[in-house]
C-alpha cells in the first residue's frame, strides 16, 4: 500500500529528524508537521499547519485541533514526537478518530507524567531501579533528607520540562530544591508531588525502543518491544560535563564503551520487565519509549521513562537506521512489529547541538543563521529553535531565510564508519553554521565528556 499521508505532531528538533526520516520512506507522499519549523518547512514531502492561525483550529486545544488537522487532510498515520499532548491523551483522541497513531495512549503515557507512578511501576513489576520514596509535604521530605543524608536526586513527579530533577550533592541544596518545588511552585503543579531518589553512580546511557502492545496482541503472544542502537545524551551545558542543565548539548549513537554484557543484563532486568508490566497492566502502548540507564557497578539501573523519542538521541539514532522507517511506524500501530526486520548501519553518528547565547538561563531571538552551503554524505543539519524569516518579503517571494527562535537552535548530526570519522564530520558542519551568539560543546562523545551520577 503506498502513497501514506502522515501527520508528524511536534516542532523540535526531534520533529524533523522524524519528518526527515519518513520522507525518504518511497510509501510516504505528504507529511504534515503541526506545528512544525524552520526546518520541517523546507524539507521535501513536508508541508508545516499551524493550528492557532486557522480559524477553525484557533480555539480548539491542541490535542483536538490535531485530530481535526488529521480528518480534514484525510491522514494515514500520525506520530506524536513531544510527551505532552501524549500525556493530554492525543493517542486516545485518534484512534477514537480512526487515525492511527504512533505514541501510547494515557495510561502508558502516565509512565512519564508521573514519576511517582512510574516508580511504582518499576517496583511493582520487578524493574532494576534506585530506591526511592514520594512525598507530598516539605516537611516531611526535608526530614527524610536530613535522616537519609546527601547525596540524593530530587524529582519533581510531573512534567517540568527537564527542569524537575535536581541531583543534591549537599543536604542544603536538597532541602532548597524541595523548597522551591513544593513551596515556591516553582514548577508550578509539578512539583507538589516529589520522588527523592538514590543517588546512583556510573555513567548514563539512553536505550530507545519501539513498543507494540495492547490486550489483543498480549494474548497473542505478539506484545514486542524491539530496542534500538544505544546513545548518549549530554545535557550539561559545558565541556566535561560542567554547568547548568540543559534540555540537551549533544548526542552519539552507538556509545562505544557499553559491553554486551551490560546489554544483556539491560535485556533481562529492565527491557523484558518493562514488557511484561505493560501486558500485566493491560495498557494499550504503540509507540516509542526511552530508557534513561544508569551503568553502575551492580548493572544497569533505569533512571527513568519517557514515553517518546528522546531528544537529542533522535538526531543520532534515526541516520543509523538501514530500514524503512515509515513501515516500522505501520507495523507498530498494526499490531506487526514482531515480525519486522531491523538493520542498522555498521558506524557511529555524532550530532552535537548549537544553542543561543545565554542559554538556559534568557537569550535573544531573531538571529539569522548561515548554515553551510552544502553538507557532506551521511551529514545533515536537524532543525530545532529556528523558523523562517518572513519580514519583509515581496508577494510570492518564498523565505529560505532561518532565525532564531528558541534555545536549543539546530543539531549538526553526522555518520561515519568510526567514532572518530562521525566526530569530524559533525564538527566540521558546524564550524560552517553562523548567527550571533552561536554557543556549542566541542566535546560531545569524547571521553570525560559523559555525565556520571543521575542526571
């Protein structure tokens, strides 16, 4: 069956590495990006809607005018990149619709929305994990720090944006945290809720998985969860793993120094319990899910879920893939991932991340970007923060002009049959990207480079 309409739901970078990938898939005809970017708006096959500027979408929520986008352009297939409108029930919402979608309907969303539920998951169904304990006074959380000692992770238990976990090395920084959480609401409602968690040492990898699963298929014996190439994310803002948090700096795919013990130990106490606690909660969970392990010396231990593609360990792992991405999307939402046939390219792909000067903390926008005139095989530049320019343009003029307009402006991601090849590559792409206030890690993959400690 070709000619696939499909809808990509998201603006990140994660969005276009997505959009990017299926339109190489010769099944896939149009893809529509709500509300897209810069990027998605001048890739091939991709046309951007946004939902606020249509009369008819402008007053709906996003969730809903997504649905309407879908049955109004006639759309095989939706992918939801970001995990709030997964969290808002998005899913839910098109397959009621007749859409299917890739991206787990509420209750497996919840896995990520809540991090108290999803520790209860984790102890409940037997999944390798740091020991952890919720709280929903100050009180008695600060108690609980100032008996257990520090180091400890203080999670907030709802979305936050990656703002909601802090990793205390002192009691004071814990008790502070908990304080502007619970007290300030500095995460707004997020932070009500807390997990104070076992500070974990070792270095952190992400394990990506796609996930077919659903009662039906449970009694089938066809539930499957297919992980992909292990990535590293780096989300400090400086080299050798210094400063501020950020939403993320940089990626690789594969890390070179997880042994396939390590693997397979991720295998037998994570990956199959993780499986096993979706069929035994009856969830209804086609998407994608994100491990964030911690390598200890005890073994893998999982830091967390995200109930999406990470971001961004997409702009790694997507170029790896020899398959067809658009299919492997299908066979999740039928019910066929069982039976579908993975590749990936023998190499590695660095991509490292350009953000706006001040970033995390203010930074201005509206800088325009130079990006190079021509890019080398296997290398490419995934939009993020950046839109196009439309001031002033002649009628019918078309703007091939990017600003920016975020934090985390653009990824240059590049593939190369060694570690080394892949790193020059990347670097050299983005030593060719320019706008005012341009800030990147030069270390991105490089040994020292990883965070150790949950992050």
């Amino acid at each position: 069956m070709g000619g696939m309409k499909v809808l990509v739901i998201g603006s990140g970078g994660r969005e276009h590495a997505i959009s990017w990938t299926l339109s190489k898939s010769p099944s896939v005809t149009e893809i529509l990006c709500v509300p897209g970017n810069g990027g998605t708006s001048l890739e091939d096959k991709c046309r951007n809607v946004d939902p606020s500027s249509n009369p008819n979408t402008q007053r709906m929520s996003f969730e809903d005018a997504c649905v309407a986008i879908a049955l109004d352009e006639k759309c095989d297939m939706a992918v939801v990149g970001p995990e709030e409108p997964l969290a808002n029930g998005i899913a839910d919402l098109l397959w009621n619709a007749g859409i299917p979608v890739v991206g787990p309907k509420s209750q497996g969303a919840a896995l990520e929305a809540s991090k108290d539920l999803a520790k209860k998951f984790m102890e409940k169904h037997g999944v390798a994990c740091g020991a952890s304990k919720t709280f929903t006074s100050e009180v008695e959380a600060r108690n609980y720090v100032q008996k257990q000692g520090a180091p400890v992770v203080v999670k907030a238990d709802g979305l936050a944006a990656g703002k909601g976990v802090v990793v205390a090395a002192r009691e004071s920084e814990a008790i502070d945290a908990i304080h502007r959480f619970m007290n300030q609401k500095s995460l707004g409602q997020a932070g009500t809720k807390l997990v104070l968690e076992e500070y974990l040492q070792g270095t952190e990898i992400s394990i990506l998985a796609a996930v077919s699963v659903t009662p039906q298929l449970a009694r089938e014996g066809k539930a499957t969860i297919v992980p992909f190439v292990t990535a590293r994310d780096h989300k400090r803002l400086l080299d050798g793993a210094r400063g501020p948090n950020t939403g993320g700096m940089g990626a690789i795919a594969p890390v070179p120094d997880v042994t396939p013990e390590q693997l397979e130990a991720f295998d037998k106490t994570i990956l199959q319990p993780t499986l096993k606690g979706m069929i035994a909660e009856g969830m209804d969970y086609r998407g994608f899910i994100f491990f964030g392990i911690m390598l200890t010396p005890q073994g893998p231990k999982l830091l967390e879920y995200n109930v999406r593609l990470g971001d961004p360990e997409t702009q790694a792992v997507l170029p790896l893939m020899d398959f067809d991405f658009a299919e492997m999307c299908r066979a999740i939402a039928e019910g066929t991932l069982q039976d579908f046939n993975f590749q990936w390219k023998q190499g590695f792909v660095c991509a490292p991340v350009a953000v706006s000067g001040g970033y995390p903390e203010s930074y201005k926008k509206g800088m325009k970007i130079s990006l190079p005139n021509k890019t080398a095989e296997g290398s490419k530049i995934f939009i993020a923060g950046a839109t196009i320019n439309r001031r002033n343009l002649l009628p019918n003029q078309t703007a091939k002009d990017l600003i920016t307009n975020g934090g985390r402006v653009l990824a240059a991601s590049a593939y190369g049959s060694t570690f080394q090849e892949a790193w020059d590559a990347a670097y050299s792409m983005m030593k060719q990207v320019h706008f005012d206030g341009i800030f990147y890690r030069q270390d991105i993959g490089l040994p020292g480079a990883a965070e150790s400690g949950n992050l």
